[in-house]
C-alpha cells in the first residue's frame, strides 16, 4: 500500500480519535418565592327572592347587596318580610388584593316541575377588585335581579349559581 496514504489515514486517525479541548462558563442566577396563605370561601346564606305574587303580566324582584331590601316592578307584588342577599366570608392573607367573578346566571326552576324564572343580574356588595381586611377577611354580598313572568306558576324555585376569587 502507499505509503502517503497511510501517513494521511495514521494523522486522519489521531485527529479524529483526539478528545477535544472542553471550555466552560458559569453564571449565577438568584432564586426568590412569596408563600401566601390559602384562600378559603364560604357560603353562609343562600340568595332568597322570598315570597311574592305573579300577575297577569311580567315583571321583577331585585334584592340590594348593601341593604338586603327587596322591591318589585310591573306586576309583581312582594309578600311577606323574606329575601336577603347571598353571603360569602373569603379567608386568606392580611390586605391581599383579589378578584371576585361569578360564573353564567342562574335559571330557577320549580320543583316538581313546571316553571321556572332567570336571574337577570347578580350584583356585588362592591368592588369586582378589593382588598382583603387586615385581619385577613372580606365579606361579600351578592343580590340580584329575578324576572318574574306572567302567571308564573305557584311553588318553590330553586337554583344555583358559582363566585369565584382569585388572588393576585
């Protein structure tokens, strides 16, 4: 065999097979984490329209968030003293700053069938955004809006609805 071509397949050899030179660099980053405490939410009392007469034509029942008071529009006429607004205590961490949503809006429907009624609107005792108390805690209200409508049928509605808060 040639000699040349073996030279040039021996250095070939050595060049291939030879480790390289390794090279590194370091850098450092910095590394941070904030534990918040839980947040907890919890119902302690339904939404409740109360009780009421349905007329001929349509109408409304809206329950104050602030107030707990109840008033009626077109031909609907409030019975009794009953219907206050939803309440919800939030727990979490001292002034945190949250966000309260609901989700879709409820549909009552009469048990045993037969009728049923939309909630229009749900409205807060406040500010979507606030800020939890010092102590940890905020108290949210929720009233709402009742279509009512002609010759609604007798019987107890019942339906649900979902806040959700959210920390930031």
């Amino acid at each position: 065999m040639n000699t040349a071509l073996l030279r040039l397949a021996a250095i070939l050899s050595v060049v291939v097979l030879s480790p390289g030179q390794a090279l590194a660099a370091d850098a450092q980053a910095g590394a941070t984490v904030a534990i918040v405490q839980p947040l907890s939410l919890v119902k302690t009392r339904d939404l409740e329209f109360g009780a009421m007469l349905a007329g001929t034509s349509g109408g409304s029942v809206v329950v104050n968030p602030n107030t707990d008071a109840r008033t009626s529009s077109g031909a609907v006429t409030l019975a009794g003293t009953g219907g206050h607004a939803a309440q919800f205590m939030t727990y979490g961490g001292p002034l945190q700053f949250v966000w309260v949503t609901r989700g879709p809006l409820p549909v009552l429907t009469r048990q045993g069938g037969g009728g049923s009624m939309n909630v229009s609107q749900l409205s807060l005792n406040g500010s979507a955004f606030r800020f939890l108390s010092s102590a940890g805690l905020v108290d949210l209200r929720i009233g709402g809006t009742l279509q009512v409508n002609a010759n609604q049928p007798s019987g107890h509605y019942e339906g649900d609805f979902e806040i959700t808060v959210t920390y930031f």
